[in-house]
C-alpha cells in the first residue's frame, strides 16, 4: 500500500487546523453578548388612542421585549396595555394640574436608576435593546414611576382635589379652640374618626396579650420620632395651631402629655378622597378609545374588575 505523501500530509494538517479555528470562533461567538432583538417601530397601526395618542403594536411588541428582559415573565397582552395606559393616562392628569414632566427630570431619574441599579447586568440588556428606539427607556423604565409617584402626591396633597376634607378640618379646628370637650365629643360621635395614642402602648386587640417588650419600644420609638416631626410646638394640653396634612386624612391633634421618654396625643381625622374614586373622576374628563377588535376584547376581559375597564367600557 502506498503510503501519503508529505503534500498529502500537510494538507491534512492544515484542514484539521482550519476545523478547530472555526470550532474556536463558533465557541467564542456563542458565549459573547446576545445580540438585541430588533422590531420594526414602523408597526406602528394603533391598539388604543388616549386623548389624541396612540399606543401602538409596535409600543406593545418592545414593553413585551422589555418584560421578557426583566425576568423572563410573559405578562398577557391586557397586562402590557394596562401599564401603558396608566402611563398616558397619569401624565394627562398631571399636564391638567400644571405637573407634567420635564425632559430635564427625566434625564436626571434615568441617570439615578443607571447609577443605583442593583441589577447591572439585566440593566444592560435593557438599555442596550430599548435605545435602539429613541425614548423608549424612557417611556418604559423611567416616566411610569415618576408618574407613578407624583399622581400619587398630587391626589394626597393637592389642597384643590382635597378641598373638602381640608375644609372640614379647618372648621373642626376652630371648634376645637372654642370648645373644652370637643375630643371627648367626637369620640362619642365619630368613634372611627377619633384616636388617642399613647407611645408606651403598641398597638394590638384591646382584650389581647401584652405585646412584647421589644414590639412596645419600638412603638415608642417609632410615635416620639412622628411626634419631633409633626408635633415640635406642641406641648401639653395644647393643640397643633393648624391642621396636620398626613397620609389618607387631615387631622387635628391635641398633646395630652409629652416628656423626654414618652408622648400621649389626641386626634380627630377627616378623610380625604381616596385614590381610586378620584381616578374614576378624573378618567371622565379623558377621551379614550379601543380601536383595534382583538385588543378590545383582551381588555374587556382583563380590565373587567379596573377603573381602566370601567372607564374603556362603561356599557
């Protein structure tokens, strides 16, 4: 038998070589960064139109990218259309009361939610496939919590949405100065709205166990600091000079006993309007419409039990 030649040979060699290269470079290639998906942002027929803006296929396709980036978690169809709609919906409302966002925040937040990320790696894959499209981290990332966030301030706080309970408060404060017993009578006539606290007491059943030690200091703790904040110029016996905006009520407090270890307060709270019912108001004076048929059946499903729903599909 004829043995191969040293031509034979060599080119055998360089054969085995050039496999093993591409062997390597396929290796090498897979284990690198993944390449962004890339969608068509000229898809752009419209789902959903909320007062004169659309939301789009194209808009639907990268916040289902965008949460697939996340955790891998493929939120219906309905769940994607929701979050856009609380978003258009949350800055019209706050364009009417003079609280928009400016480009300027929004820059800023995103430079915060780069800088203090605790997920650098998924935050990566995020903006690496979002700024493919101009403002879309933007409008999927960074406006939604801004917005989220000062709705939620603006219907808490706005003395405008809020008129009512702030002029009930003011009112009973001025029957409060007047009038010796007023705490005492608003317990007995509005027990719900009524609430004396005592620092050394923590909360719990009025029957039950002593809670533990460790719970009772907490307490203490926790009411003496509300109290420094809320209550500086109050002393014994004295009533804060003005209605206390705070949380879900204003209220009208009363300093029973106060000294270095602990404080005993009154307080009488009138509700504001809540979060949902206001929303529900404000909802009626946007125009919104479902312009695609297969969207529009997701959504009557899905939102069904929604203020959104309620508000798409009032009939």
């Amino acid at each position: 038998m004829k043995r191969p030649g040293l031509s034979a040979l060599l080119v055998m060699g360089v054969a085995a070589i050039g496999i093993m290269i591409v062997l390597v470079a396929s290796l090498v290639t897979s284990a690198g960064p993944e390449l962004p998906v890339r969608l068509n942002p000229e898809e752009g027929d419209p789902l959903v139109r909320i007062a004169g803006k659309d939301i789009t296929r194209f808009h639907m396709k990268v916040a289902r990218r965008y949460h697939e980036l996340r955790g891998g978690y493929k939120m219906p169809d309905y769940g994607l259309i929701r979050e856009m709609l609380e978003r258009a919906v949350g800055e019209e409302i706050l364009r009417k009361y003079g609280r928009g966002l400016g480009p300027q925040e929004i820059a800023a937040e995103r430079a915060r939610m780069e800088r203090e990320s605790r997920d650098r790696d998924t935050q990566r894959k995020i903006i690496h496939e979002l700024d493919q499209y101009p403002g879309m981290f933007e409008m999927f990332v960074v406006r939604p919590a801004l917005v989220n966030n000062r709705l939620h301030d603006l219907q808490t706080h706005d003395r405008t949405i809020q008129k009512e309970a702030f002029e009930k408060a003011e009112a009973g404060l001025k029957e409060a100065l007047r009038e010796e017993d007023y705490f005492r009578r608003m317990k007995l006539e509005a027990p719900e709205r009524y609430a004396r606290v005592d620092s050394r007491v923590a909360p719990g059943p009025p029957d039950g166990p002593p809670q533990p030690a460790e719970m009772v200091e907490q307490h203490n703790k926790g009411t003496m600091e509300w109290v420094s904040k809320y209550l500086s110029r109050v002393g014994p016996n004295e009533i804060r000079p003005e209605p206390l905006d705070f949380g879900g009520a204003v209220m009208i407090v009363k300093m029973i006993e106060r000294d270095g270890t602990h404080v005993i307060y009154e307080q009488v709270a009138f509700p504001k309007v809540g979060f949902v019912p206001w929303l529900e108001s404000e909802l009626k004076q946007i125009k919104g419409e479902v312009l695609d048929p297969a969207i529009r059946e997701e959504l009557k499903k899905g939102l069904k039990d929604s203020p959104y729903g309620r508000w798409l599909f009032p009939d």
